[in-house]
C-alpha cells in the first residue's frame, strides 16, 4: 500500500495531464467551426466539472490526518476514475 504523499502525487501528476490536455483542446474549440465549437464547449465543461470534483477529493486526502486518508482513498478513486473515463472519452472524441 502506498503512503499518502505517494497517493497524492500520483494524483497530482494525472491532474497535470488532464490540465495539459484541457488546455490543449480548449485551444482547439477556440479555431473550430460554429457548430463545433458549440459541441466542443459542452464537452469541456462537463470536463471542468469532473477536474474540480477530483480536485476537491485530493484537497481532502491532503488535508486528512494520519490513517484517515485510507478511509477518504475509496471515494477520491471514484472521482478519479470518473474523471478518467471523461477525459478518455473527450480523447476520442477531440481526436477526429
């Protein structure tokens, strides 16, 4: 089992991922055509919510004390996965 800090790394270096990606597909909403830039703009923002909703569990493991985090752990990995799978399906999605 990891320590915490560990734990939390790993979390901030998914994060600093998805941000890159975020930027990086925000850019290109900015250059596409109306109608895509309506539907990109959905996508992004229903990603923004899963980022702050995974921000906001890491914000907690770190703040937590002592074995506590272990019993916060379960639900940042349930924002985290929701996160994942959003931003692997904006992936798919960005990339046609």
């Amino acid at each position: 089992m990891s320590t915490r800090n560990d734990y939390v790394e790993s979390l901030k270096q998914n994060l600093d991922k998805w941000n890159a990606d975020l930027a990086k597909w925000e850019a290109k909403a900015k250059v596409a055509r109306t109608d895509m830039q309506i539907e990109y703009e959905m996508q992004l923002e229903a990603l923004r919510k899963h980022r702050e909703d995974a921000m906001v569990k890491l914000q907690e493991v770190q703040a937590s004390s002592g074995e506590a985090w272990q019993d916060m752990k379960a639900g940042a990995d349930a924002a985290w996965a929701s996160m994942r799978e959003a931003f692997e399906k904006a992936t798919t999605h960005f990339q046609k």
